[in-house]
C-alpha cells in the first residue's frame, strides 16, 4: 500500500465521527428540501404568510385532493381567454370553479351530473318562470324590484331565495356582480357555459364525500313544503334509524355497501351510490320513474320534456325504475319492494285525478272570461297551484319515501280542503257573475224608466211652455 493512501485512510478515520455527522446533515437537509418542495405551493404559501384564507387553506390540507397534490393552482388556475380569467399577483387565476374544471380529472361525474335534471336548476327556473310570470309573483310575495346603485335589481327578492338552490345565471358576467356571485345554486350556468355547481354537496375546500352521503346536506334545498324531502326521510323508519345509530356508520369507505358499511339508506344511497348490478352514479334522475314534481306526474321517458333537454340517459321508465328496485332489494325481499312501489303507484294516480277535477273547475271559469290572463292575480289560482305545488306533492314524495303523514294530513287532506275551496270560489264567482248580470238589467231597465220619465218631462215642460206663451198672446 503506498504511503499516502496509508496517510488519506488514516486521515479519514481520523475524521470519522465529522464525516458521518457532516454527511447525516447534508442528507437531511436535501430530504428537507425535497418535503418542503412537494407541499409549497405559491398561492398558498403567500395567502398563509399574509394572513389570509386561512381556513381555507385548512380544509383543502385535509382533503383528500392535498394528498394527491392537486393544489389551489390545478383548480383556479386559467388561460387568459377565459371568460372570467383575472389577473392575480402575477397568475392568471379563476374564482369560479366549475364542473368542466373538475371534469378535467373527473370526467365521469362531470358527464354524469351534467346529464341531470339538477344541472338545469337554472335552465328550468328560468323557463318556468318567465318574465312575464316572476316579475309578477316577486312583486306580491317576493319584494320586488329595488334600485341599487342606480341600478334596477329584478330579482331582488330571489336572490337570497330561489337563486340559492336553483343557481344564478353568470354569463357574461364576473364575481365583481353581487346579483350572480356569490352563489353554489345546483344548476348555475357559468361564465365559461357549463351548468352547475360541484360544491353544492361537496363543500370546498375539504370536498369529502363523507359530507355528501349524509342526508342534511340533501336537505339544505329538499325541504319546506313544496318539496319536504328531508322532512319525510326523518319521519320514516330508514330515517329514524339514521338518527338513532348512524354516527356509528362508516361514512368514507370508497366502496360504501348496503348492510356493511350503514344499515339503512341515506338520499345518497337510494339515488346515487352504487348496489349490486347498478353502478354509483351522479345522474340524480337515473332511477326514477316518475316526474313527482309535475302538476300532473308522467313517467319518466323523455319524450314530452318541453325545454327540448333530454334528461338522464335515455333509457326507458322501467329501466330506471328497475334500478331503485336492486337498491331496495339489496335490504329487503323482491315482493316487499313491488308491493310497496304498487301502493305509491295508486297514490300517484289518485292524486292525477283528483287535481285534474280541480283544474277543470279553473280553466271553466277562464274559458267564460271569469277570470284575467295574468298569474297570480286572484285567489283561485295560489289555491289551484298549491293544490299540486305544494299538498299534491307531499303525498306523491311521501308516498315514495315512506312519510305517511305527508301522504296523509300534509297531503290528501289539505288537497281535499284545497278542492271545497275552489269549489267555493268558483260558486262565488258564478253567483257574482249572475249578481252583475241582473244588476246590469237592472240598470237597464231603470236607465230606460229614467230616459221615460226624462222625456215625459220635456215634453210636458214643452207642452206647457206653449199653453202659457197661447194664454198670454191670447190675453194680447
Ligand atoms: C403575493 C401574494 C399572493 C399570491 C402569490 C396569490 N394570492 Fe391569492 N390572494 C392574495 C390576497 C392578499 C388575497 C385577498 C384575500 C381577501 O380578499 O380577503 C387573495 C385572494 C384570492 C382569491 C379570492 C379572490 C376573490 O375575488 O374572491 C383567490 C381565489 C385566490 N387568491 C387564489 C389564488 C391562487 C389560485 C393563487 C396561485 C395561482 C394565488 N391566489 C396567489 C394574495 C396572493
Ligand atoms: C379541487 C378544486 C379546488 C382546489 C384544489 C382549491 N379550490 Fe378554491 N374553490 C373551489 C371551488 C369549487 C370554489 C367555489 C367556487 C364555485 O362555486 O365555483 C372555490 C372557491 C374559492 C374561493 C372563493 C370563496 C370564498 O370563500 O371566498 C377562494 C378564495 C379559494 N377558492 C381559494 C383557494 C385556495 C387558496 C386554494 C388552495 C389552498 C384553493 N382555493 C384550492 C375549488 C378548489
Ligand atoms: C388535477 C386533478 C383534479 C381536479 C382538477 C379535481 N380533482 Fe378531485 N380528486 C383528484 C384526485 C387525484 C383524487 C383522489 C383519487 C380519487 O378519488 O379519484 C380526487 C378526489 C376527489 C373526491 C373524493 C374525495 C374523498 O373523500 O374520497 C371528490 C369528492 C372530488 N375529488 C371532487 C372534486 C371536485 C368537486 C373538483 C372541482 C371543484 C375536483 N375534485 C377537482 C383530482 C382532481
Ligand atoms: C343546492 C341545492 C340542492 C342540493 C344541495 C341538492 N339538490 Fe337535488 N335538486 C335541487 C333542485 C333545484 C332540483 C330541481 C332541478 C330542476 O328542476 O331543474 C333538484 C332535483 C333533484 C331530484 C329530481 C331529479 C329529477 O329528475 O326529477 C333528485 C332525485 C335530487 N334532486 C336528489 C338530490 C340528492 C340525493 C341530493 C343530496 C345528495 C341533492 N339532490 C342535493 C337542488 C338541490
Ligand atoms: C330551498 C331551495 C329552493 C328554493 C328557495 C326554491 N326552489 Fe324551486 N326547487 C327546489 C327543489 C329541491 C326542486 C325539485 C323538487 C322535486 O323534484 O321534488 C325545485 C323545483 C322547482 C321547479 C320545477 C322544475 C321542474 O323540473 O319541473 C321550478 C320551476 C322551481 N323550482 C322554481 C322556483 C322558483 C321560481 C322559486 C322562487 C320563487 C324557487 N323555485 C325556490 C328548491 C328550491
Ligand atoms: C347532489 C350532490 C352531489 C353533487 C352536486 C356532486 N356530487 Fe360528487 N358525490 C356525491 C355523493 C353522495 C358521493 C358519494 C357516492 C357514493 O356513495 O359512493 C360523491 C362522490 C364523488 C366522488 C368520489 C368518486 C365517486 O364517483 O364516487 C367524486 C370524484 C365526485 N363526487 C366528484 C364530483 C364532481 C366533479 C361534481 C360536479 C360535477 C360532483 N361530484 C357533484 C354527491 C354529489
Ligand atoms: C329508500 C330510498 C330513498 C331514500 C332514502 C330517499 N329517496 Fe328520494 N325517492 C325514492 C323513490 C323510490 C322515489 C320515486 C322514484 C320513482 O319516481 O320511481 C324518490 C323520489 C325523489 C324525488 C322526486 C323526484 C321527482 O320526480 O320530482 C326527489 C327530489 C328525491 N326523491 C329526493 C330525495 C332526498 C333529498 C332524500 C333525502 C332527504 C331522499 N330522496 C331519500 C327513494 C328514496
Ligand atoms: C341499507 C338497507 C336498506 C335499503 C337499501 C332500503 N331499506 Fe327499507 N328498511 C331497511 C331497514 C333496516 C328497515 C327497518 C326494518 C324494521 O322496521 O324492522 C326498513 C324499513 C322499510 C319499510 C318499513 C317502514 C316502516 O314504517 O316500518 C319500508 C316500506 C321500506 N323499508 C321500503 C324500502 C324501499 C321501497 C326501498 C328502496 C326504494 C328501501 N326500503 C331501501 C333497510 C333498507
């Protein structure tokens, strides 16, 4: 062995303790490095340092996404073509977050929702409720028109109400806009086009999935009495048992199964999650057979949709029903589940008829010109409208959703009310319309005895006008 090398080798184990230490440091120094570089992310590292967004920046770390490294960027991120792009300390960024962004790694969902009736929350309130009919129930029942800043405000009053669940329409506008932003509606239109709002169920920035299978976050818009959804689910035996030990329930687990994981269904699991044969969708309208919300209720086939959408995927009532059917039957036996969807057809039907009768009453009454064109006007037509609006369908959701007190007392007992009321109406407005037509003879015949007894008078008047001017030429 030549010298020197004897001499490096003593050296180092000379050195021996520095070497290690030194090395160590260096090593967990690059490791250091190499974390702090996999989790900074500059948005959120500035909006940490200067103190704002805080809680935000908690609740995307403990989601699923910071794990995955998807990061304030991958989702606000923007080209600067987009319609609601801004510029943001030196990024181009985007507040709105819409379905086509999540689409960009979720496609499925994306397509799915998009192909749901909850996309066209907007569309549909929009159509429904056109400019000639919202103007004029906003102004009774809304608070109408306001002027702010000098500018008119049409849907003031819905702003906090309607345009909550149903979502605003941002085209061609920005989050600078208090009359679209903020807003999580199920079916806002976007500024880029797209329809609705994934955070609707999702709360950012935690977007758990935990969250959404639990039926009050259904509830925040399936509720009141026009659509109590949740009402019912909490008086029905699957809700009672929700309440009573659902705490205990594995809410996260990505295969969420019927009878392991929870033991009675939520929303979620009865139209979205996945039972055997039938996969986990986010198409709220795939499994139902009936259009409940209707004034009158037809199934399911796509064919009489008057916004021209086609709603779902295009298969058939049956198929649709079929599905709800495996998810019921992964819990109960295949003759408890058709004799139960048996019962709730009957209702449905019983109630058709019976606001059919109704309607009639009321489009005699227009048809003898008995009462105005406009909506909204007279009384008759709230008791008509919250005959299917709000009584007739909490019988049909309680019927569906095991709330028997909805199909009952909530339900055909106020329709029953709701038709003796019309009936009165409608008998008053008859019995007045005799009432002016023999006031109107009346008048006749008292303005022709006036026009008598007015002539009469003349002609006396003039009668006895020439006698005296006779007398006095004859005294002449
Ligand atoms: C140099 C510091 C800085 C950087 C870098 C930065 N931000 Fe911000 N950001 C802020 C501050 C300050 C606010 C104001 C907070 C407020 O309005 O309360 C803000 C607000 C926002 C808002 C709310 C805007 C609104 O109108 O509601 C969003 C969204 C946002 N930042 C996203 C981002 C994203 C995404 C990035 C990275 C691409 C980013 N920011 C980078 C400092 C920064
Ligand atoms: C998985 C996608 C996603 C990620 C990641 C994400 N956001 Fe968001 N962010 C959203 C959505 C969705 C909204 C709601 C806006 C909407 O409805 O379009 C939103 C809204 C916001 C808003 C406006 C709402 C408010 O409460 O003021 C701010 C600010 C914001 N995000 C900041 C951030 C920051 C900072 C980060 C990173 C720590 C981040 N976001 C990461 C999707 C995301
Ligand atoms: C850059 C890609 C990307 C974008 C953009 C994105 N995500 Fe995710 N997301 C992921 C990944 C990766 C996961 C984890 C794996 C999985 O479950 O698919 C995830 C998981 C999820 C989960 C399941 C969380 C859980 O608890 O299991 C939800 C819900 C979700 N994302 C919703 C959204 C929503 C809503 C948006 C838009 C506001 C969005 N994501 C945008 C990539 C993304
Ligand atoms: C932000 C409000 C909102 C939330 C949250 C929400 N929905 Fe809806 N949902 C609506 C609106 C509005 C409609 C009616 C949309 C329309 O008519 O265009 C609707 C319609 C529906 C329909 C009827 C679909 C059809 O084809 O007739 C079902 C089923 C439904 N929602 C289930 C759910 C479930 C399950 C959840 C929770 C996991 C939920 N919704 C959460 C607002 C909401
Ligand atoms: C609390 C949330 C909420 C509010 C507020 C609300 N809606 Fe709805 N709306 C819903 C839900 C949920 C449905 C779905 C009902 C169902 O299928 O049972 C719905 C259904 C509808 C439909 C039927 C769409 C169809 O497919 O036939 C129209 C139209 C509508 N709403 C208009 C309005 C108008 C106008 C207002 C305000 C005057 C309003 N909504 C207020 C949640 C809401
Ligand atoms: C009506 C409420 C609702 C809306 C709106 C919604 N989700 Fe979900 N999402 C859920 C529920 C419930 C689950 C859990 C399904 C289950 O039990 O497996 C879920 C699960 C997910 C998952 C986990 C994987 C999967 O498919 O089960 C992702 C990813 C996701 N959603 C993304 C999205 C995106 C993207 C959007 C917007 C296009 C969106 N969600 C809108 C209710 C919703
Ligand atoms: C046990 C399963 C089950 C549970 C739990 C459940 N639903 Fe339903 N839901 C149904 C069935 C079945 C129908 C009617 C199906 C049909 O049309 O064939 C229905 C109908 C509906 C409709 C009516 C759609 C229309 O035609 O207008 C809405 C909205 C709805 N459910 C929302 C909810 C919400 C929100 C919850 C939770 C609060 C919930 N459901 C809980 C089974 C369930
Ligand atoms: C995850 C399992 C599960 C699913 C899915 C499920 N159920 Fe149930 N259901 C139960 C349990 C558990 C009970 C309570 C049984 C008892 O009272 O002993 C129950 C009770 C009922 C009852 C009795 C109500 C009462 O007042 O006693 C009816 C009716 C019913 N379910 C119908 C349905 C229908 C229809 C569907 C599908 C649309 C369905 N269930 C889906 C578990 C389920």
């Amino acid at each position: 062995m030549p010298l020197q090398d004897a001499k490096f080798l003593e050296t180092l184990r000379a050195h021996k303790r520095m070497i290690v230490y030194g090395t160590s440091f260096l090593m967990l120094i690059t490791v250091i490095a190499l974390l702090a570089s996999v989790g900074a992310d500059p948005c959120a590292d500035c909006h940490e340092s200067s103190g704002v967004l805080l809680g935000i920046i908690d609740d995307w770390e403990s989601s699923e996404h910071a794990d995955e490294n998807v990061t304030c960027i991958s989702c606000h991120g923007a080209s600067a073509s987009d319609p609601d792009a801004i510029s943001h300390n030196g990024y181009t960024i985007a507040v709105v977050v819409t379905p086509e962004d999540c689409g960009q790694c979720h496609a499925t969902e994306a397509q799915q929702f998009g192909q749901s009736l909850h996309s066209l929350g907007a569309v549909y309130y929009e159509y429904l409720f056109s400019a000639e009919k919202l103007p004029f129930l906003e102004s009774q029942i809304e608070g109408g028109f306001i002027i702010v800043e000098g500018e008119e405000v049409i849907d003031a009053g819905t702003l906090r109400g309607c345009l909550s669940c149903h979502g605003t329409n941002m085209t061609g506008k920005t989050t600078e806009d208090f009359r679209v932003w903020p807003n999580n509606g199920i079916g806002r239109i976007n500024p880029d086009g797209s329809r609705g709002s994934c955070s609707a169920c999702h709360s950012r920035h935690t977007f758990s999935i935990e969250e959404a299978r639990h039926p009050e976050t259904c509830g925040q818009c399936h509720m009141g009495p026009d659509h109590p959804q949740i009402e019912i689910y909490m008086e029905s035996k699957h809700g009672n048992i929700y309440a009573a030990e659902g705490e205990s329930w594995n809410w996260g687990e990505d295969e969420w199964q019927a009878g392991v994981d929870f033991r009675t269904p939520t929303c979620a699991a009865c139209h979205m999650s996945a039972a055997s044969g039938v996969p986990v969708t986010h198409d709220v309208s795939s499994r139902l057979s009936w259009e409940l919300e209707s004034a009158i209720s037809r199934h399911t086939d796509n064919t009489a949709n008057s916004l021209g959408y086609s709603i779902s995927d295009g298969t058939s009532w049956e198929v649709k029903r079929d599905r709800m059917k495996a998810v019921c039957e992964q819990c109960h036996s295949t003759t408890w589940v058709d004799n139960y969807y048996e019962q709730a057809d009957i209702v449905v039907e019983i109630y058709n008829l019976k606001y059919t009768e109704a309607k009639a009453i009321v489009d005699e009454l227009r048809e003898d010109g008995l009462l105005t064109d406009e909506s909204f006007d007279e009384p008759i037509e709230f008791k008509l409208y919250e005959m299917w609006h709000h009584e007739g369908r909490r019988a049909r959701m309680g019927a569906f959703m095991m709330g028997p007190d909805y199909v009952q007392w909530h339900g055909f007992y106020e329709m029953l009310q709701d038709k003796i009321e019309i009936e009165h109406m409608a008998d008053e407005l008859r019995a007045q319309e005799q009432q002016d037509l023999k006031d109107a003879e009346t008048a006749t015949w008292l303005n022709a005895l006036i026009g008598i007894v007015l002539l009469e008078t003349i002609a006396m008047a003039g009668l006895l006008f020439a006698y005296v001017s006779q007398r006095k030429k004859s005294k002449e």
